[in-house]
C-alpha cells in the first residue's frame, strides 16, 4: 500500500516528532537557561535565514525589546514555581521584516525527577484579531465620548426596551447615579408626571422600533418639579447586518409647568 495515497495512515504512522515538525502553527521547545532546543518548520519559515540558526539561541532574542526582560522573568519564576503557564501575547519579530502578534501557549517541560526544566511553546498568529478589536475599541470609545457630551438627555435602549446608556445629561436632568437605571425598562425608569396639564401619551416602545417617532410628555425632573419635553425617538439599525438593535431616545426640554 502507498502511504502517499492514503495521507491519513501517513499521519498516523508518523512519529511525534515527524507530526510536531509538520504542525502548521510555530512550536519551540526552550531548555532550563532560556535556549531552544527545538523549532519546528513553521517556526523557521517565520525566521529569516541571514540571521542565522534558531538552535541554540536566546528565545527572546525575536521578541519586542521592551517585552524581553517581563518575558524572562516571567519563565524564570515559573521554573520556580512550577505553576501551570497562562496564555500570553507578545510581539515577534518575523521574516517579512515587521512585528507581528502572537498567542502564546505554553507547558511546562519536567525532567526524570519530576521538576521543570524548560518549556513548549505553540503561537497562533492574532495580529489581525487585535488590530481589529483595537479598531471596534477606538470606535466604541469615540461614539460613547460624543454621546457624553451631547448637552441634551440620551438613554439608548436594546431590543426589549432595557436601557443599556444614558449620557451625563440624562444623569444630571433625572438625578440619576450612573449606572442606576441599567438593565431596567424605558418605560419604568422615565419618571412621568401624575398631574400634566394634558394627559401623557402611553409610552410604546414597540412603535419607535419600526420608525422615528416625536412624543410630547410631562416628566418629574432631578427636584421632582414637572417639565414639558419633548422626547425624539428612532430605530438603531446594526450595520453589519440591519437587523434592528435599539433605540436611541432624546429628550429636548420644552418647559417647566408652573406650580
């Protein structure tokens, strides 16, 4: 029988270090003093070749100079301690000449008696992943500061009408703490008045998921005294995907109801 064709027996007839070598994902193994013993082919073809071989070699050579030094100490006390390894992420200088992001899993190696005495190293490339999550971070942080200082009350709620943010204003004009009236319903936390000059219009959260609605009500504010306002209202649609998400509510202060 030709193992060539049958790639699946060939796999299972190889060797561990026959499977290790052809792994897709980079693998070292590092002795006690810091120094690999072992790369796989993965690793290499990330190593350019005019800097020499990756045998024999400080692991941390590749690394980002300001991650090197909390990297060794980091190994160092885990031979000491023995402790299981977490994942960590470092900066790994490669072939193409740029950094790239790395996942770091790790295992201890032990030796005959049972003590540590180097480790396994596999990285999974998450360049791409972090780039994009930092993007989604800057984003996120970008629009929370514009509803921050937008000087009118904004509450923005989900799908089921659980508010989820309200701006500082919002805070400031209901007297509410942050963070008091997450997770709790539109419709419970907007404080109306019993007495208005005309009767509130019953608040439908459902009508203002399928479009932009205007509603004129009397609310209590911070000092429990009755204002007019005039609540704006529209559908978030998700962008990715328009599927409808929330919506976000604004509130204009018209004026106070004279006592």
């Amino acid at each position: 029988m030709n193992d060539a064709l049958h790639p699946q027996l060939a796999a299972e007839q190889s060797t561990p270090q026959e499977f290790i070598d052809n792994l897709p994902l980079p693998y070292i193994e590092i002795d006690r003093n810091g120094l690999i013993t072992r790369a796989n082919k993965a690793t290499q073809a990330l190593h350019a070749a005019e800097h020499g071989g990756l045998i024999g070699r400080l692991a941390w050579e590749m690394m980002a100079s300001d991650e090197m030094a909390a990297s060794f100490a980091s190994f160092c006390s885990l031979l000491e301690s023995g402790e299981v390894p977490s994942v960590v992420r470092h900066n790994i200088f490669v072939s193409t000449g740029q950094f790239r992001t790395f996942e770091l899993h790790r295992s201890l190696m032990l030796n005959a008696q049972g003590k540590p005495d180097g480790m396994r190293v596999i990285g999974i490339d998450v360049t791409e992943s972090v780039k994009a999550l930092e993007t989604a971070r800057t984003a996120a942080h970008w629009l929370h500061s514009v509803v921050a200082s937008i000087p009118e009350p904004v509450l923005v709620a989900d799908a089921m009408g659980m508010i989820r943010s309200v701006n500082p204003a919002a805070e400031s004009f209901f007297g509410w703490l942050p963070g008091a009236v997450h997770g709790r319903l539109v419709e419970q936390v907007l404080p109306l008045s019993l007495h208005a000059p005309a009767p509130n219009p019953p608040l439908d959260f459902y009508r203002a998921l399928e479009a932009p609605a205007r509603t004129r009500l009397t609310v209590l504010d911070g000092q429990n005294a009755p204002v007019i306002v005039d609540l704006m209202s529209a559908p978030v649609s998700d962008v990715q995907t328009g599927h409808l998400a929330g919506v976000v509510c604004v509130l204009h202060r018209v004026h106070s109801v004279a006592g």
